[in-house]
C-alpha cells in the first residue's frame, strides 16, 4: 500500500490532471465542454493516454462515454465502475466531474499493478450537465437504456439535434445500445466535489453521500404582444418579460418559504430583445430540487399555478415544459458502509449527508448498487472558476479509495452479488 507521502504524490498529479483539462474548453477565456464539443476530442485523447499507460483497454462508446478497462485476476470476475463526467458547465471550474475520473485513474495507479477479484472500469460520461441541449445525464442515461428518440431528436441553439451532435463527433448513435451496463457490474463508485458549504463548514475532508435530491428541470414560455416601447400605455400592455419577472420573484419567495426546497432561474431569453420594443415571448429556465419527491412536485405544481395567475392578469399566456423530472434516488446501503468504514481508515470522520447536486450516480443507481464521496468544497463554490479543492483532501480521498477497493475485494457479500444490470 502506498505511503502517506505516495498518496500525497498521486494526488498532486490528480489536481495537475484536472487543471490541465480544464483548458480544453470552447472558449478561450474561461472553461467550457459541452456535450461532444470539438474540446471533448482532446480531452478524451489527454485522459486516454492515462490509462493507456497503466495498460488499461480504452474505448468511447455512441454517446461519447470514455471508458477504460483495468482486469481483475482471471476474464471471468465481474467488474466496478468508477468515474463522474467530463462535461462541464460554461465558465465551470476545475473539478467538478472531471476531478471523479482522475481520481478514478489514479486509484488504479495506487494498485501499482496489483489485480483484484474485480476488474475496474473508469468511466468518463460525456454529458451530465444538461448545458448543450438542456437535459442532463445523456452519458449515464446511454448505461441505463434511458436515450430514446425524444432526446436523440432534441436540438441545441443551433437547430443541431443529439442524433447529428454524436454523427458530427465521429459515432454512430445507431450503436447506443452497445453502451449499456455489462451484465457484470456489481456497483458504482463517484468521487466527487461537494460544491456546497457543508463539510467545510464542519471541518472534515470527505463525505459519505446517504441519497441524492430529485430535481425538476422546466422550461417556461410566456407569450404576450409585441409594442412599442414609446407610445404604448402602461395599462394597455402584454408584456412577456414583465410578466416572467414578476412570476421568477415568485418562484424564489416560494423557495425562501418552503423548508428544504431551491428553485433557480438560471436562464431567461427575451424577444425581439430591443431596448424600445416590448417583449413578446420571454422564455425561462427552472431547476427546482428537494429531498422529498412529494414536497418537489408540489412546489413545481405551485409555481405552474403562480405562473398561470400572472399571465392571466397581464393578458398574456404561459405554456410550462417539463425537461426532466428525476426522483431523488438513496445511495446502496452496503457501499454507503463500506465508504464510511473506508473513510475512517483514511484518518478521517465520515460525514453522512445529502447531495443537493445531481450526480451520474443517481442515473445508475436506477440499475446497479452506487456510492459516492464527496470531497470539500474551499468557500462552498463551485460551478464557477474559483472551484478548488485541497490537496489534503485529494490525498485523504486516494487513500479512503484504496481502502474501499481493499475491503471490496476481500468482501463475500459484495463479490457474491448478482449483478442487476
Ligand atoms: O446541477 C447539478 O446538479 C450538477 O452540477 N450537474
Ligand atoms: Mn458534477
Ligand atoms: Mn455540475
């Protein structure tokens, strides 16, 4: 087993990696790779040599997944997947998704050649931000049998639809079904940043993540009337942005009210966009999370209504699209144990919390059994370039890998499992 210093090594390495991804990005001043950009290409190429050095079998499967294959001691062990996503939001920081699949390669690299009754399957998912055509999780959906004709056919801001996206990247999409979870999987495992206030707050490295929140994605299109900005009455007006102002102050009133509930606008677009013409259409976004499926649907069920109200009063018409609807999803029991013992072996104390985040892991745990550890977030940001992590941390997280893959591999009750794929 590695030294404390040795951990320490790969772990320095890992946060090079991940910093040196991050420049391949869409754009030139900041960190951009949406779903199979012309970026993904070198970031597959980067990662692949990776893994290619530690005598891994690389592949990209038809939705842009990477996927490298480290065996275990004979062909007939099954396998763990171990890995997060590449795909980053605009102006994203270093280490959110990417930092799970370096660190993915780099518990391999601690085995130094060592094979387990298992193999390990890192994974890179090509998409689980939602940024290029608003729904998130195509990569971990591809797994899980979840990419049908809807989304193949849904279309980013340049009319390019998710079928045409993979054909341009050099896949086939007419393969997706070869992308799905082999019948040997016995579980997921994902590193990943906390992006939130909490284990810094508390002074603790790692976490072990209990379940993952259900979050609603919407689209809501308001639709009023064109006018000019000079000679319209105020009292004569169908304005779609005022209307879709009034309804977002709503939507936060709602949350601020609501125990345990976020709702955020993120995104609102207005037409024709000229300062002196009236807005006709103003179409915005809505990502509403919580921890109980219950309380979720009727907070979303609410702000439909609200909305409704409001456009009513104003004369104009409102039509609400739901993007996603995804539950919120338990993590495995028995892997939660295993990261919570492996976490102590680390030296650290194992906080158990929810994930406000989503994560690929919940998209999987639909299939097979999956974990994930959180690593502290420095200031509690994230999804923004000034995202960090610790080194410590990073260290700490090899470390608590190295036990989990350790007592994975001398565990009965996990290596006697009937893979669920
Ligand atoms: O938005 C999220 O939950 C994650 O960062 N994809
Ligand atoms: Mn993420
Ligand atoms: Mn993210």
């Amino acid at each position: 087993m590695l030294t404390t210093f040795g951990f320490r090594n790969l772990a320095e390495k890992a946060i090079m990696r991940c910093q040196k991804l991050a420049s391949l990005s869409e754009d030139a001043g900041g960190t951009r790779r949406t779903f199979l950009s012309a970026p993904v290409h070198d970031c597959h190429r980067e990662v692949s040599s990776w893994m290619k050095a530690l005598g891994m079998t690389v592949s990209v499967d038809a939705v842009g997944n990477l996927r490298g294959f480290y065996p275990g001691t004979s062909s007939g062990v099954p396998r763990i997947l171990v890995g997060s996503h590449l795909d980053t939001v605009p102006n994203a920081g270093a280490f959110d998704g990417i930092l799970g699949v370096v660190l993915a390669v780099g518990l391999v690299e601690s085995l130094d050649g060592q094979k387990l009754p298992f193999g390990i399957e890192v994974i890179g998912f090509s998409e689980e931000e939602g940024v290029r055509f608003g729904v998130p999780f195509i990569g971990s959906r591809a797994l899980v049998g979840r990419v049908d004709e809807e989304l193949l056919g849904r279309k980013d801001e340049h009319g390019v639809s998710v079928r045409k996206a993979i054909q341009d990247f050099g896949l086939n999409p007419n393969e997706i079904s070869k992308a799905a979870l082999s019948a040997d999987v016995l579980g997921h495992i994902e590193f990943h940043i906390e992006q939130g206030p909490v284990l810094e707050t508390l002074g603790q490295p790692l976490g072990v993540v209990e379940a993952i929140v259900g979050q609603n994605r919407m689209e809501f299109a308001f639709s009023g009337q064109v006018n000019h900005a000079g000679t319209t009455p105020m009292n004569s007006r169908h304005d779609a942005l005022a209307a879709a102002a009034e309804w977002i102050v709503a939507v936060e009133r709602l949350a601020q009210r609501t125990k345990g509930l976020v709702a955020t606008v993120g995104f609102i677009e207005a037409k024709p966009g000229a300062a002196n013409v009236i807005a006709g259409e103003a179409r915005a976004t809505l990502d509403i999370r919580h921890a109980s499926d219950r309380a979720r649907t009727e907070a979303m069920d609410e702000l439909i209504r609200q909305g409704e109200s409001i456009a009513a009063r104003r004369g104009v018409t409102l039509k609400a699209r739901t993007l996603l609807a995804q539950r919120a999803v338990v993590m495995d029991p028995f892997l939660r144990e295993q990261v919570k013992h492996a976490i102590q072996k680390a030296g650290c104390e194992p906080h158990r919390m929810a994930s406000g985040a989503g994560h690929d892991a919940m998209i999987l745990a639909e299939k097979i059994p999956a974990a994930i550890i959180f690593l502290r977030t420095p200031g509690g940001v994230s999804h923004d370039p000034s995202e960090s992590v610790h080194l410590d941390d990073v260290a700490k997280a090899l470390e608590c890998g190295f036990h989990l893959l350790t007592q994975l591999a001398t565990s009965q009750e996990f290596l006697g499992r009937t893979c669920r794929a």
